[in-house]
C-alpha cells in the first residue's frame, strides 16, 4: 500500500505541470495528503477509479489551482473520484450518485414545482446532461474539481436546469424570487413589526425586486443565504477572495433595498416619508436580515 501511494504522489505531480509539480515537492505535508486522497478515492470500492486514473486527474486539476497545497488540504477527494468513476461509465459509481446526489436533490427540485412529473423530467434532463457521453466534449462530470461537496456542484445545475424548464413553461423568473422568499426562519425578517395590512405588499415588493436581479446575483444569494455557503467556500466555487464576494453581496443587499422600496412606493402609492418609515420598520431595526427571509422550508 505504502508503494502505491508512493506512486501515486509521482503520478500527481507528472499532471501537476512543473511549476505546480515543484511547489508540492517542496510543501510539508503534500505527500501524505495526496495519500489521504488516494485513500479515500480507494473506500469507494467497486465504485472507486483506477488508482493511477485518479491521480493523474487530480493532477490535472491541480495544475489549475492558485495554491496546489491549499487545494489538496481543501479536496472533497471522495467526491472527485466519484464524479470520475460516473463519468467513466461505472454503473457502482453511477448507483452510488443516484442514491447520495440526484435523490437529495428531489427536496430542492418540488419547491421550485410541486409537481413530482415535472422532478422526474428535471432530473432526467440532469442525469442526461452529466452522464450521457458527448462526442464533442468530455462528460460535465470531469469539470468538478473536488471543491466544494459534489452535492452542492450538481444542485446548481440541477435549479438553474429546473428554472430554465418552469420558464419553458411560461412562468417567468419571479418563481425563483417566490422559492427564496418563502418561509422567514426564526430570528429572520420579522414582519411583525410592520402593520398588518402592508405585509402582503413586502413580500410582493421584494419578490418582485429578487426577481429583476441577473441570474448570477439571485445565485449568489441563494448560496449564501439559503444554502449557507461561507464566504470561502463561495470563493473556492467562482475563483473570487471572499472579500470581493462580500462587496458583492453588499451591493446586492443594497440594490434589493431600492427596488423594494420603489415597489412598495408605486403598489401603495404613499409619499415618501412613510415609505421611509415602512423600509426602516422592515431593515432598520431588524438590519436587513436576508438570511431570515430567503430561509426555504426545511
């Protein structure tokens, strides 16, 4: 066993690339965790890849890493050789992604339509789209990287897929808005504190306002704030420092505020000091607490 992990950490750094390949050879700890790569891509058993398969693969994406080490120290590796073997055609493997990936991802998938025919077709659509072999490209799968678990990399395409297939179906951009403002959690957005009667015309307001965002922004609120993704993971996930990220969500926050409030402006046609009044009833003592309101049903 020592032999072949030994072999194994040769084998990642021939895919490395010579800048890369220099670095891990010179890092504490890159061969054991390499080792542990190999390791637990090998639990997969009947499911697991070619040893050598695998660790010319990670190589390779490793290669593309700002920071090889901290890649490895970060690896999802379990996850990175699944996504391989599925995409080498292992029917292990294959059953293994049904029963830890598309079947979790049922939840998610009826809260965007309830109805169970319109789950199967996306998931389908989804099995089609990662599995079936192209002759013009390698399988999608290829594209993880082991950053991030597998479950989360395919649930983006899974509810970016289904949204695409509810406008197919001419339902616009607002159910998405409608899925991430479904349920205030505890300690969230406490409509309470705003009169009975107006708080229809918030959540339209701000539906409304979710569903005017870019298909990249209303992402990056539903990872951040409904799937609970960190700042660092996010980085990880569109190659961006958490930093950047922040000030991104920022300027969303800020841009979501506007547009509520020009909304509920023009549905209740008040004047501007109680819009005012309204908005700091809603954001000014509660500070805005997007994470209550886009809380989905659990």
């Amino acid at each position: 066993m020592h032999r072949t992990n030994s072999e194994s950490f040769e084998w990642v750094l021939q895919s490395t690339g010579e800048s890369s390949a220099v670095r891990l050879r010179e890092a504490p700890g890159a061969r054991e965790a390499v080792e542990r790569a190999v390791s637990q891509a090998a639990a997969l058993r009947d499911a697991a890849p070619e040893p050598s398969v695998f660790a010319r693969h990670l190589g390779a994406h490793l290669s593309r890493a700002v920071d090889p080490m901290l890649a490895l120290e970060r690896l999802h590796a379990r996850d990175l050789a699944l996504a391989l073997s599925c995409a080498q055609g292992l029917p292990a493997a294959r059953a293994l992604l049904e029963q830890e990936v598309f079947l979790k991802l049922r939840v998610p998938l009826s809260r965007i339509h309830p109805s169970p025919v319109f789950v199967d077709e996306v998931l389908q659509a989804l099995r089609a789209n990662l599995l079936m072999p192209r002759a013009e490209a390698p399988s999608r799968l290829l594209g993880y990287a082991g950053v991030g678990p597998l479950l989360h990399w395919v649930s983006i395409s899974a509810v970016r897929l289904a949204l695409r297939m509810r406008k197919a179906l001419g339902e616009e951009s607002q159910v998405e808005a409608e899925v991430l403002a479904e349920h205030p959690a505890p300690g969230g957005l406490e409509l309470g504190f705003v009169r009975e009667e107006a708080r229809g015309y918030v959540r339209a307001a701000f539906i409304r306002a979710v569903a005017s965002l870019d298909d990249e922004d209303r992402e990056l609120l539903r990872l951040h704030f409904v799937e609970r993704l960190s700042l660092e993971r996010m980085g990880d996930l569109f190659g961006l420092h958490k930093s950047t990220l922040s000030r991104r969500l920022s300027a969303v926050q800020a841009l979501l505020e506007k547009r509520t409030r020009r909304a509920l402006a023009e549905r209740l046609s008040l004047p501007e000091p109680e819009v005012d009044s309204l908005m700091r009833a809603i954001h000014g003592r509660l500070d805005l607490s997007l994470s209550g309101l886009l809380e989905r049903r659990a």
